[in-house]
C-alpha cells in the first residue's frame, strides 16, 4: 500500500514538473515585443520606441541594456542607452451608447471603465471623449484635465443602433493635425456588430442605423493618420473577427471581455501598455541621411530566456519632416523652386525687351521719294550692268560670277546676302 502511494506521489510531482516544462515556452510565444514609432530627428543617432509585454498584456519593465539587440538593414547597430519613454498618450474614448448596451448596465460598466482610464492619466497625457449610436458625438475634445473626462462620460446616455465603422473614422479624423505626435490611439468599446453589415433596404442600397463608410475605409483612415486602434468586445454578440480585424492592421489590440465588471481592469491594462514603454537610442551603421527607409529588426531576450523579434521601418533623412513641420521652411524651399523656373523665361523676356528692332516703313513711305539707289552690279568683261544674281551677262553674253547685293537698290536699305526680297519696302531682289 505505501508503495503504491509512493509511486502515486512520484507520478503526481513528475507530472507536474512536465506541466511547468512545457508551459514555459507557450507563455514565451504569447509575450509580445513591438516597435511603436522612431525618432530620427538627431540621425545618425536614432530612438525607437518599444513595448514588450508579458502573456497577460503586462509591460515588462526594468530589462537590461543587453537584453536588447538591433540589426539595420542586416547590419549590427550599436545600442546607446535604454529609458523609459515618458512621451504623452493621445487617446480618444470611444464608446457605443446603442440601445443594446442598456442591457445588464453594459453602459454603467463601460462609463466606469472609461472613468478609471481617466484617473490613470499622467499630466503630459491628453485624451477626448466620443460617443456613438446610428452617429457620432464628440463630448470632449484633446485635455488633460480628468474631471472634464470624466464629466463628459457621464452625460453619456443609450439610444439609437449601431455604426461602429463610422464612429472609427470619426474619432480617427480627431489627429487630422496631430500626425506629428506619437502615441496616438484610439479605444473603442462596443457590444454588437456595424448595423450596416446587417444589409436591409431595397437590394442592399439602404443599411438603416448602420455606417455610411465600410470596414477598409475606417481602417484605412486610422492607418493614414498613424492612429492605432484598440478594440473592446462587451458580450456574446460582438464581431469578434472584424473588431480583431481593426485592431490588429492598425497596431492596436482586440480584448474581449464577456462581462461589464471586467472592463475596468482591461482599461488600466491598456493605459499601462500606452504609457509603459522604451526608449532605444542607438546608432545607424549607414550615418548617410539619404532619406532612405532603413529596415529595424530588435530582438529581445525575456527573462525566461526566451527571444522575441520585432520589425519597423523610420527613413533617415528629415527635411520633408522639417518642412511638414514649419510652414516656413517650406514657404522659402517653394519660393527658390518658383524663381528658378521662373528666371530664365523672364530673362528671355527681359533680352528681348531691350533689343532694339527697325523702324517700320508705312505703306505711304513706299511711294515716297526713294533714296539714291546704290550702283547696280555690272559685268567684270564689258562693264555694263547685270541684274542682281545674273549668270551671265545680257551685253555680251559671259558667263558671271555669283553677283550679290548689300542693299536694296529700290530703297537703299541693308539686305541679307541671298534674300529674295527687300525688308524695308518689298522690292524684289531676283
């Protein structure tokens, strides 16, 4: 009997210890390492921004320097410093107040999870508040004053059906001037699916309470303004694939969460994952600032040894970036272009200006009294005249040399040697 228990013992601690063997390398895959943006204002000496986060969404903090390395274009950069990143968040609120999230006070949980995002909010931080149903409404705009948040979250109230791709698009447009900025997101929360996926009307043309813009325009519009878009699931009737859809080509990350009192604890993770993060400076093997895209490649070494990689891309070489920024820059580099394009035709027009030209004949100095003729050609073997350009002479018959005149002999004026007329009055020259 005890030799069964010890046998039994054995097998248990032996299972066990294979259970914690093999779970170790899955939490390794589900820890995430991101590259979130650069900063190559100072190139060659460039910072990239970087999140890792453990199994739960958890940041990893405190990592050692040479848990870090970084490739460029497949060659070795050499790693500066390591900080955490103490840049603000730009974050809009986004939540669904359609009739649905009346049920089980799915809107109560959402307005206090929204509140607690609030309260988790640095000074440097800033966020606005938007509410949809069939539409879009914007209750707060950018403040890092978290009484006002929280104020405006409150006057949140249901109603309506749901136009969820709309409310993306919409809140996106909110960073239309913010491209600049870092850390730029959006959370938006909801417990159903885009009414217009839900067809209706008459032969599809009409989608009722549902967006009037498609799922690949929203996610179009939050990438073009460099918005990352983080998707919250409330409830069993979510479209979980196209909320994942959103979140995932954006940059952001999909959370379900089947019930309301969890919505709390997923919004302080997310603060925490937008507000957690480091600052990588290191040195680009290529210091040329050709305004070429360099491929980054950071490999991190976890705690439990495992390695995650991550990849992004910045382009080194910032005048564009300048001229984005400072209108002025931009103002004189259009001004130079235009004067160089403009210079050499008003240079022309300028030559030509000042080129003093004949004085015209009017048509009543033609019959005026016409100045001495000069000496008509004569023939060199009988020395009578000859016409101008004769080939032989009409006294004696000779062969001529090519004769030609200098001047007109109707009016005197200079000619062009070969010309078939005079440009003064017209005579004819052959």
């Amino acid at each position: 009997m005890n030799t069964q228990r010890t046998q039994f013992a054995l097998g248990f601690v032996l299972s066990v210890a294979l259970a914690l063997t093999l779970s170790a390398p899955v939490a390794a895959q589900n820890a995430v390492v991101r590259i979130t943006g650069f900063d190559a204002t100072q190139f060659p000496t460039v910072r990239a921004f970087v999140s890792v986060t453990d199994a739960n969404g958890r940041a990893l903090q405190a990592l050692p320097r040479d848990a870090f390395q970084l490739t460029e274009d497949g060659r070795a950069a050499t790693v500066l410093a390591i900080n955490a990143s103490q840049d603000p968040i730009h974050v809009g609120l986004v939540l669904d107040h359609s009739g649905s999230m009346d049920a089980q006070a799915k809107l109560n949980d959402a307005q206090i999870a929204a509140s607690a995002f609030a309260d988790e909010m640095r000074p440097q931080d800033e966020a606005f508040v938007t509410m949809f149903d069939d539409r879009t409404d914007h209750l707060q705009d950018f403040t890092s004053d978290q009484a006002a948040l929280k104020n405006a979250i409150r006057r949140i109230a249901v109603r309506g059906g749901t136009a969820f791709y709309d409310a993306v698009y919409d809140a996106a447009q909110k960073f239309e001037n913010r491209k600049e900025q870092r850390k730029n997101a959006l959370i938006v929360l909801t417990d159903g699916r885009d009414n217009r996926e839900e067809g209706g009307g008459f032969f599809g043309l009409f989608t009722g309470a549902g967006s009037k813009r498609t799922l690949d325009q929203a996610i179009a519009k939050a990438k073009e303004l460099k918005v990352a878009v983080y998707t919250v699931g409330l409830g069993n009737d979510v479209d979980q694939p196209r909320l994942q859809k959103i979140a995932t080509e954006t940059g952001g990350k999909f959370y379900y969460a089947p019930r309301g009192e969890q919505l709390k604890e997923l919004y302080r993770l997310i603060a925490e994952q937008l507000q957690k993060e480091y600052a990588l400076d290191f040195t680009s093997p290529r210091a040329l600032a050709d305004g070429t895209q360099r491929q980054v490649t950071l490999t991190v070494a976890l705690p439990n040894g495992a390695k995650q990689t991550a990849d992004g891309l910045y382009v080194a070489g910032y005048l564009f970036n300048r001229i984005r920024a400072n209108w002025v820059i931009g103002a004189l580099l259009a001004l130079v272009l235009l004067m160089l394009g403009i210079l050499p035709t008003l240079g022309r027009a300028v030559a030509h200006a000042l080129t003093p030209r004949p004085t015209p004949v009017l048509p009543s100095q033609l019959h005026a009294t016409p100045a001495t003729p000069a000496a008509a050609p004569r023939c060199p073997h009988c020395d009578q005249p000859v016409r101008v350009n004769a080939k032989f002479c009409g006294a004696c018959g000779k062969a001529l040399a090519a004769v030609s005149a200098s001047v007109c002999p109707q009016c005197g004026a200079a000619v062009r040697q070969g010309a078939k007329f005079c440009g003064a009055c017209r005579y004819a020259l052959r």
